[in-house]
C-alpha cells in the first residue's frame, strides 16, 4: 500500500489540476461569449450613431441649401425693392414737375383770361 500511495497521491493532485484547468477554461470560455456580446451591442451602437450622423449630416446640408436658397431670393427681392424704390423717386419728381407745370399753365390761363376780360 505504501508504494501505491504516491502513485495515488499522483492521480489525485493530476484530477485535482485537470478539474482546475476545466473551471478556468469555462470561465474563459464565459468571458470570451460575454466580450462577443459586448462586441455585438457596440457594433450595433455603431451602427445607429453611424446612421444618426448621416442622417443629421444630410438635414444639414439640406438646411444650408434652403438657406443658400432664401438667401438669393431675399437678395434678388431686395433688388426689386431698389429698382422699384429709385422708379417711385423719378416719378415722384416727374409728378412734382408736372405739378408746377400745371400750377404755371393755370397762372398763364388765367392771366391770359383776365387780358381778354
């Protein structure tokens, strides 16, 4: 018996290091399952910030283009305002001279009226 107690002693301290090695293999196995989970859900994150941003990206180029838009329209109105505004200054004063012409007519009129009187 004492000669079989070291090979036995042997066999024990080998199952005892081969039970160890499974446990830490399991729990690597665990953690490796858990990383490619992690790795999943931060793909998929990625993926929705990715397209949020393409998304926002393209509302603001969309944004700066009816901007640029309003803008040249705004510009062009504000053209017609000046054109519109210098045609109401010359006829105003068109107006102004018809109106002393007017006003000299009437004189001349009258004075020639009361000569014939």
């Amino acid at each position: 018996m004492n000669a079989s107690y070291p090979i036995a002693c042997r066999a024990d301290l080998l199952d005892d290091a081969r039970e160890e090695a499974l446990k830490k293999e399991r729990a690597l196995q665990l953690q490796v399952t858990e990383l490619k989970e992690e790795n999943e859900r931060l793909k998929t994150a990625a993926t929705l910030a990715n397209k949020e941003r393409k998304e926002a990206t393209a509302q603001t180029l969309a944004e700066i283009k009816n901007h640029d838009l309003l803008q040249a329209r705004f510009t062009r109105l504000e053209g017609e305002h000046f054109g519109i505004s210098n045609k109401l200054e010359r006829l105003q004063l068109v107006d102004n001279q018809m109106t002393k012409k007017v006003g000299e007519l009437e004189q001349r009129a009258k004075v020639a009226e009361e000569a014939l009187t």
